[in-house]
C-alpha cells in the first residue's frame, strides 16, 4: 500500500527528473514540513496518511494567503507563483466542497442546532461543533465559519 508521503517523494523524483521546479520545490517544502512535524513529539513518528493531509492543507493555506498578501501589495509574480504551489498541493487534496454543497450541510447543521435549543449567535458553536467533523478537510475553517455566520444571521 502505497501511503501518501511515498507518494509525495515519488512524485518529487519524477519532477526532478522532468526538470519541474515549481512541482519539485513545492513538494519538497511539503517533505520538509512533514518530517518536521514527524520529529517535532519526544520521539520520532511516522505520520498516518490523515496527519499528512492536514500538513498539506496547512502548506496549501500558507500559499493561498502568501497569494493574497502578495497580490494585495501589487507583487502579482510573486501571488502567481504561490497560487501555482497550492494548485500543485491541491491535487493531493480531498476535493474542496462547493459553496452549495457547504450551504447545504450547514443549512442542515443549523436546523440540528435550533432543534437542540441553540438560537441566535450563541448558536454559532453548537453549529461548528455539527458541521466540522462532516466537511473536515473538504472546507476551510474561514469559510465554513463564514457560512455558519450567514446562515445564522437570516
């Protein structure tokens, strides 16, 4: 069985072999911060193939907001190069979640709430708490807050 950190190493050889920077440092950044977090406890571990996804989807976030802070202080090279990292860490992600499918687990999640008692903002917890183990890894934390937020507020 192949686990996703092999993966991601075959994949880097295969990139450094076809002379792909982009993919070949992305990924080898990723590597890093996976082995990093394996010697980061008291002793070294191998991580589960969940625990290297989540490292993924942290590495894909910090180039999404590199992206934007890039783009916002006009260095658009720079905002294109991260955006083309996190498409590179994007296809070893679960597919994201469309904002209709998102509305529509948290639609569903509200009515849980508001049914258990929770109303107004106060609900905004008791939703999250429904709402996240259903889209984890599938929706950001940003935008699933977001979503809780529009919903509760009509």
């Amino acid at each position: 069985m192949t686990t996703l950190k092999s993966k991601l190493q075959e994949d880097l050889t295969a990139a450094i072999r076809e002379h792909d920077e982009l993919r070949s440092s992305t990924l080898r950044l990723t590597l890093a911060a996976i082995t990093k977090e394996e010697v980061a406890g008291k002793q070294k571990r191998e991580l589960s193939d969940d625990e290297v996804q989540k490292v993924i989807t942290r590495e894909a976030k910090k180039r999404r907001e590199a992206a934007e802070a890039f783009a916002q202080g006009g260095r658009a090279e720079s905002a294109e190069r991260e955006k083309a990292e996190g498409e590179v860490l994007a296809a070893y992600l679960p597919k994201q979640l469309s904002d209709e499918e998102l509305n529509t687990i948290v639609a569903q999640a509200v009515e849980e709430a508001k049914a258990a008692g929770a109303e107004g903002p106060r609900a905004m917890g008791a939703v999250m708490k429904i709402v996240n183990p259903k889209v984890a890894g599938l929706a950001e934390g940003g935008r699933v807050a977001a979503a809780v937020k529009r919903l509760l507020a009509d």
